[in-house]
C-alpha cells in the first residue's frame, strides 16, 4: 500500500525553502528560477518580479565578492515574505551616501533594496550553510493582495 501525498500547505501557514549554490556566475539565475517556482506554488506570483530582481542584485554580489559558496533562504510568516542571502564574507555592506555617479558600473544594489524592499538589513553570522563566520542580507516583501490559487502540487 502506497503512502499518500500530504496536501498542500495552506496559504496562511509559515513555510522555508533553502538553495546552496557555488561560487559560479549561473549561481544567481538558477536561484532566481528556484524563488519564481517556489513563490508560484506558493500562490504568490505577485511577489516575484521584485524577490527576483532583489535576489538577483545579492546573489550576484555573493558570487563576485565572496571566495566560496553562497545560499539563499525563502521564508513566508503571512504576510511577509523575507529572503535572506548568506556568503562566507563576514563584511556587511553598508549603505551607499551618496549614490554613485550616472555612469559608474557598481554600486547600487543597496539603493535598489532602499526603494523595492519593505525592509532589509543585513548581520554577521555566526555560522552559515558552508561553514562559520560569514554575513546574511536579508530583505522583506509583505504580501497584501488575496490569495492567488497555488500551481497544484505534483510529486516529483
């Protein structure tokens, strides 16, 4: 007798999703298809194009400034979606003032987290998903549409 499959976790209810990923420049998109997919199961497609363009700006610099692995965390408590990016390199960013000059090639990630992100910070860490020490950008969505329906949930 085969053992059922659980349904589906209700839209309310807190779930967590965690991708490692090497230090490899395919690293940020193969994170931003796991978040869309994720965040479509989940029913909240609305979130993804911020949470992919967020997600993109600190995975990216994960892979250029960091020797080692990186990950990425997706956590819902209703009605807020938080994602947080943990690399080995224990420096948190600080915030750019003022902003780089118009034709400058880096420095504004932390500008776009200041205008798409409801809140963002960033910590040391103590230990991470490869090892200890290292830091966690993290940035906050708050979700405050209805409901959308879930893509039904298949076994893989």
């Amino acid at each position: 007798m085969s053992t059922p499959f659980p349904s589906p976790i209700p839209f309310a209810e807190p779930w967590e999703y965690e991708l490692r990923f090497p230090r490899d420049p395919r690293g940020p998109g193969i994170a931003r298809a796991a978040l869309r997919a994720v965040l479509s199961a989940h029913g909240l497609r609305e979130l993804a194009p911020r949470a992919e363009l967020l997600t993109s700006e600190l995975a990216t610099n994960s892979v250029r400034y960091c020797e080692r692995a990186a990950a990425v965390r997706l956590q819902w408590a209703h009605p807020v979606l938080r994602v947080s990016v943990w690399d080995a390199d224990p420096q948190v960013p600080a915030p750019v003032s003022p902003p780089p000059p118009p034709d400058a090639e880096r420095g504004r990630g932390l500008l776009i987290l200041d205008v798409l992100a409801d809140r963002w910070g960033g910590c040391p860490a103590g230990g991470g998903p490869a090892g200890p020490g290292g830091k966690t950008v993290w940035f906050e969505l708050a979700w405050d549409e209805p409901p959308t329906p879930p893509v039904p949930a298949t076994a893989a």
